[in-house]
C-alpha cells in the first residue's frame, strides 16, 4: 500500500445519510468494533431548536453544552438576563447530546422535562423503520418507500374527476394500480381541490362503498378511505378498508375520533389551513411554516392519544398544496426530515398538483415529470410514503431514490 506525506494527501469530505453508511466507512477504515461503537456518535452534529426558554434556564443550558464540547445558540442579553426569554439552539453531536441529556435529567427549573423530551426526539432521529398497525395487518415503513396510490370516485376532482364514474371502472383501475406496484389504495369520494363543493354523505357512501367491497376481493393491499365524515369512515371500514386518510385530521366531524380510536385502523393526520372550499384564498403567509405545522401534528397526536389512538398507528400528512403557497410546498419538500421528530412515518403527495408544473397554464395531465421530480425530492428528504397518481412512473423513480439513499 502506497504511503502519502500529510502534504500530498488527498481531503475529502464524506456526506452519508443515515447510520448504516456511518457504519461502513468505518468499517472501510478497518475501525475496531468497539472502536465503531464508540465513534459512531462523534459522527453527527445535530442542531435542536428549543423555544422560548427564560434567560436563567438557557444560561444553564449554554453551560452545560460548553462542559460538554458542544454550545447553544441564545439571543443577545440572554447571559445578563436583560431580556424576558429567548430561543436556544442546541449545537453538538449525538454523543454530546445525549451526555447533556444525563447530566440535566435531574436538575430544577423543568430541564427534567426537557431532557425526557430531549430523549424522545433524539430516539426519533435516528429510527429507521416503523410498526404501522391497521385493522388487518401489519406494516413495516422505512425498509422501502411505500406508494400509496389515488383512485377518484369522483366527477370533480382536480387531475381524474369523471374518469371513473362507474364502480366497474373503479374497480378495474384500482385493480391496475395494484398490479404496476401500488403499495396502499387510497378510494375517495369526495374532491378535496380548492374550491370544491361538499357532498352529502349519501352520496359519497354511494360512490365508494361498491368500489371498496370488490376490490377487497380482488386485491391484496390495504385498501384507505379517503374521507372526513365518520359514518363513510366506519361503513368503508365494514367493507374492507383498513386506513382512514382523513385531510381534517379529526377536526371536520366530532364522530370521527370515536371511530378511528375503535376500529383499530391506520389513520392519516394532514396538516391544513382552513377547508377545501377556501383553503387557498387570502392571505396564506405563515410567520414560520415548520413550527405551525410541527404544533399542529403535536395537537393532534395528544388529541389522538386522549382519545385511545395508539401511536403506531399514525401517519402524518404535511399537506402538500392545502392552504400552501408554491414556495410554501418547496420549502416543505426540503425541510420534511424535520418531522421525524414527531416520531411517525412521512407520507407526501405532490402528485400533479400545481406546484409542480413549470407555468400556471400548464394543466394535471403534463406534470408527470415535475411530481417525479418532487417524488424524489421527498423520498432523499425523508419520506416514507408518497401519495400519487402515475404508480407506474412513480415506482420506477422510487426504486432508483431507495437504491441513493437506503443501500
């Protein structure tokens, strides 16, 4: 082996994504096993936001992450205490973290608290995989990303309205969406597009109640309901769903959460401003994006467990396009392995929705390109399922961002 002086050697920079490529450049180097045990840690610099801390706690804080090798970040007068509170940013690695973690889990002034939840989030990071529960079966999310395909029943919605306005129609398409490599059938009856109309609960239990009860013979994929009214929930439910995809995350119908807590079925959170008839008018600023949306899962997730939902299964929704402006939707893309603190699979659907097409006269049908592009661009930022209208196109993109990113 060719030995180089220190000047001559050759720097790179090594960018892994997840701890398995940790592990093997390690390994590469020829590292001890307890060596690697050891080091895996000092790998990962980590950056946690805590918000609204008084000076006195934060001071401490700062402390602590010094003594540590690592720091917070806290605003100017922070230190002298000449300000009422501030935000701190915890900078260090996984090792550091989780020795600040020990050293204040029994010190004053709620950092008990904070070091459990601390541990919690950090426990979150670095899960890979996930237990998804529904009423027939069990799923593991994160070997591989899962695609959940759409099946309108709908003569309205945005991309597909009308095109399936017969159950035999239906039924034959969810029947090819499963065979080209749809992991989930999700059946909706009602169009969730901006400014789209309600229906009456008659009808939207006219139009799916036939469409799940064949293809709950026909194929073997669970099969999601794509609703916010309990009584299309519980009869789809009956029929042979197992996944409820509720868009208002309980908040549409008071009976809703009755039914998701008994059934045992999976369930989706969607984050959303508003409804569909109205989500996309006015003003749609938001003074941080992330931080709203990361509340608004935490509400929902207590809201769930007060009511008897267990947390393995759940799977949250940012909502992509509800109540979102395009740079919105962009930012979403790129920030989504923020939500792996909230400890639940990922599930995306940009799926020929306008942000992805390159002008505004650009119609659903010409944006298979842009919703691959987006597809990736979720799956390298930490999806887990992608929601989407082309599976064949999809599929092929998801095997190529899985092979980048999960070895």
């Amino acid at each position: 082996m060719n030995v180089n002086q220190a000047g001559s050697a050759q720097l790179r920079r090594l960018v892994w994504a997840n701890e398995r490529q940790a592990v093997q450049i390690l390994k590469d180097i020829d590292v001890a096993p307890y060596g690697i045990e050891a080091m895996l840690p000092k790998m990962v610099h980590l950056n946690i936001l805590i918000r609204r801390l008084s000076c006195k706690v934060a001071n401490i804080i700062k402390q602590e992450m010094l003594s540590l090798g690592g720091d917070a970040a806290v605003a100017r007068g922070s230190v002298a205490c000449s300000i009422e509170a501030t935000d701190v940013l915890l900078m260090g690695t996984r090792k550091q973290l989780g020795h600040f973690v020990e050293k204040v889990s029994s010190q004053p002034f709620g950092l008990n608290h904070l070091a459990a939840n601390l541990r919690i989030l950090l426990e979150n990071i670095w899960t890979d995989q996930w237990m998804l529960k529904t009423s027939r079966r069990e799923m593991v999310l994160g070997d591989r990303t899962r695609i959940m395909a759409i099946l309108n029943v709908t003569p309205d919605s945005f991309s597909d309205g009308g095109r399936y306005g017969c159950p035999e129609a239906a039924v034959a398409a969810g029947v090819h969406l499963a065979e080209a490599g749809a992991d989930i059938l999700d059946i909706g009856g009602e169009s969730s597009r901006p400014g789209a109309e309600t229906v009456s609960t008659e009808e939207e239990l006219r139009r799916v109640i036939p469409v799940i009860k064949a293809l709950s013979g026909k194929v073997h994929i669970p099969l999601s309901i794509d609703t916010t009214k309990s009584v299309v929930a519980r009869e789809s439910l009956d029929a042979g769903a197992e996944i409820i995809n509720d868009i208002s995350s309980m908040r549409f119908d008071a009976g809703m959460s009755a039914v998701m807590a008994s059934s045992g079925a999976a369930v989706v959170f969607m984050h959303m401003r508003g409804v569909p008839q109205t989500m996309q008018q006015g003003d749609l600023h938001y003074p941080s994006l992330m931080a709203e949306i990361i509340d608004f899962f935490h509400e929902r997730l207590n809201a769930a467990q007060s009511v008897g939902i267990m947390p393995d299964r759940i799977i949250i929704d940012p909502g992509l396009g509800f109540g979102k402006s395009r740079s919105d939707n962009l930012k979403l893309l790129r920030h989504l392995a923020e939500f792996k603190a909230l400890g639940r699979p990922i599930l995306t659907g940009p799926s020929r929705k306008s942000f992805v097409g390159q002008s505004d006269d650009q119609g659903p049908q010409d944006r298979l390109e842009g919703t691959v592009a987006a597809v990736t661009a979720a799956i390298m930022n930490g999806s887990h399922l992608v929601r989407v209208h082309d599976v064949g196109a999809a599929k092929r993109a998801v095997a190529v961002a899985d092979a980048v990113i999960r070895d």
